[in-house]
C-alpha cells in the first residue's frame, strides 16, 4: 500500500509499504478516507524527536471503513464507517476504567521510553515512533487499529466524513481542555491558539456556558474564523499587550480559566521536544507562562500544547502565590467521543470549516509544508488516499 513516510529531517515521501495485518483477536483494519495533518506532527517532521526511524508512517487524526474484524471484535463489522481515537488504549486497565485513557498502562507498543522519561508508562498513538509508544500512522491507505472495540467509533450516517474526522483528536482534545480546566457557567476563558484545537476549545468552553471567550493569535485568517465559527473575541498578540488586555476585559481580574493551545513552537522557533532533553536545552513553554500571569487568582490553567520534555523558567511562584490549578493532560478521547459524535449530529458542533485544504495522499508533503507555513489560510490539510 502507500503510505506518507518521514525520510529525514523535514523530508517526507509517499512510499510502498508493506499493508497491515491482524495481529491478535482484538484487532482491525481499516481502509483510510481521510486523515488530517496536526501540530503535534510538526516536531516529528523536523526530526526532532528520537527513535523516529526513516520510513515511519505519520499521521494519527483519520476516519474510514472497516475492512477486517479480528475473531474477538464485538461493536464493528466489515464495512462499518468509523472515526478512530488518535491515542490507543486497553479499555480495561486500572487508568482506562477511570476514563484516562491516555495513561493506559497497555497501549503503548514499547512503554519502556515512556517509563524512563516520564516516571511509567503511558498509553500509545498512531503515528508516533513505536518507542514512543506508537503505531503506524494514518497517512496511508489502511491502518491496523488495536483495540478496535475501545478506540473505533462507528459514524452515524448524519455525519458527514469532514465533521466526523475531527472527532478522532482535535475535537475529543478540545473538549477534555475545557472540561478538566472546570469550565463553568459563568466563566471567562481566555485560550491561547486558534489552530483548530484552539477553535474547538474555544465552541466547547461556549457549550459549558462560558459567559465570554476570548482567542489569543496573531494570525488573521484564524482570528476571523475564531469569530465566525466560534462567537468568540479575539486579541492580536502582535498589537497588544496580552495580560494588560484580558484584565482591562475582565475587571481588573483576569479570566477564570486559560487554555494554552499552542505547543512549545509558540514563539516561532522550531517545536522542541524529547530530543532537547538529551541534548541539554529545554522547551519553552511562552504561551504557558502568559497564561499562568494572565489567569485570575484562584483560577485554572490547562495545559494542551504539545511538549514532550522540560521546560525552563516556569513561574511555579506566581502558580502558588495565586493559588492556581495547572492540569495538563494528552487527549483521552475515547471519554468524550460518543458525546462529540452526538453534538455533532445535532449540528451544535460544526468542524468541517476547519478542513481548509483537501489534497491526494501523493501530495502530502506538499500539505505539511502548508500546514507548517500556515501558507494560504492553511488551518488543517486533509490528505485522501
């Protein structure tokens, strides 16, 4: 099959793979129909995380068909359209029956890195290097999904493919910010980032009952769709004073809850991660540090940018000088999806508008280069086999 391959640092090429098998009775196979480029691809591109090995496939964010069932799947059957969970997970370990998904201690393909680097094991992802506890991504034409009755979610047939795509990370990711960040009626939300999570964090803090929200970006284009999709403000970092103006808009008090959606690139420096680690230089977690200042005393911060290491200069005073709430967490999707599906068949979560360009799997690497630049109003690339 072809499949979108890393073959060096900032290099990819579509190239014949080998197609994927069963390999134990809970397993699937599912015949990709879209799959979506996403921030947390950037650091693998430019070859900045470790064990990435030249021809990985990438790719995690994907819907499609089903096209093989091992003998112990119970909730699928061949030709079932299906979005699936960017993380995998066991459904059954002590993590997973308390709804952390992403802590799963089965899900990994090798847990041992994780354990290493992190303290224990961690749960897995499509198209992340198997010693960073992944599996073979979506930018091909099948993927091999484990677990397939716990991460596989069959469609229903309201839903368009360019809405339901976004339910396999981007919208479950979103969601889980605004809820474990305590959004309440009420509130004031400030998020940082108006990539799609940020979009979608921003309409998820609105279906909470957020009085007001409020987008941090630079970019135009994104700001004027944060605007039209989401009924959010906005702030333009590059013309303003950030903490200055979310006190001015808040009272003097600043919002309730801060929802850092950026990454470790928010600055515009090459993402860092793992590999940094080893080689002494830590990430730097701007946007993290804005919010932390900006955030009103007593209130929550929720961390869900991509870092994969350490980070400098945290101002852990300020954190307990104001009594904050920090909480980080990778999506555990698999505890908010059949809810995301529902909204989104109701027409309370609209997602298509954030697939600004659709391109054949040959021209993938011309997608991440939009996606990266930001080129062309470029806000998700989605590729289709």
């Amino acid at each position: 099959m072809r499949a979108l391959c890393w073959v060096g640092a900032g290099e990819l090429e579509v190239r014949e793979v080998p197609d994927p098998e069963l390999r134990n009775g809970h397993d699937a196979v599912v015949r990709v129909r879209r799959s979506a480029t996403c921030g947390g691809d950037l650091p693998l591109l430019a070859g900045r995380v470790p064990y990435l090995a030249v021809g990985d496939v990438l790719g995690h964010e994907f819907l499609g068909e089903v096209v093989e069932v091992g003998p112990e799947v119970r909730r699928h059957r061949v030709g079932d359209r299906v979005v699936v969970c960017a993380g995998v997970a066991c459904g059954a370990c002590w993590y997973c029956r308390r709804d952390l998904f992403a802590c799963c201690d089965n899900g990994s393909a090798d847990p041992a890195v994780a354990e290493e680097s992190w303290g224990h094991p961690t749960g897995g992802a499509f198209g992340q290097p198997r010693a960073m506890g992944g599996f073979a991504g979506s930018h091909a034409e099948y993927v091999r999904v484990p677990y397939a009755d716990v991460g596989a979610f069959t469609v229903p047939e309201a839903v368009e493919d360019d809405r339901a795509l976004f339910a396999s990370d981007a919208a479950p990711a979103a969601w889980m910010a605004a809820d474990l960040g305590g959004v309440r009626p009420g509130d004031v939300v400030a998020v940082w980032g108006a990539g799609a999570v940020g979009q979608l964090t921003a309409r998820a803090a609105a279906l909470l009952g957020a009085e007001r929200v409020i987008v941090v970006d630079r970019h135009p284009d994104r700001l004027r769709m944060v605007r039209r999709h989401a009924g959010a403000e906005t702030i333009d970092y590059s013309l303003a004073d950030v903490p200055a103006e979310l006190r001015e808009r808040t009272g003097g008090r600043g919002p309730d809850v801060c929802v850092e959606a950026v990454g470790a690139g928010w600055d515009g420096d090459t993402p860092r991660s793992l590999a940094d680690r080893f080689t002494g230089r830590p990430e730097r977690p701007d946007a993290v540090r804005e919010a932390v200042h900006a955030c009103r005393k007593g209130g929550s911060v929720f961390v869900l940018g991509e870092f994969t290491g350490f980070v400098d200069a945290f101002p852990l005073g300020a954190v307990t000088a104001k009594g904050l709430t920090v909480r980080g967490a990778r999506q555990h999707g698999q505890r908010y999806i059949p809810m995301l599906l529902e909204r989104m068949t109701s027409g309370e979560l609209r997602t298509e508008h954030l697939a600004t360009h659709e391109l054949p799997l040959e021209q993938g690497p011309q997608g991440y280069a939009l996606f990266r630049d930001r080129a062309d109003g470029c806000v998700r690339t989605v590729l289709l086999p």
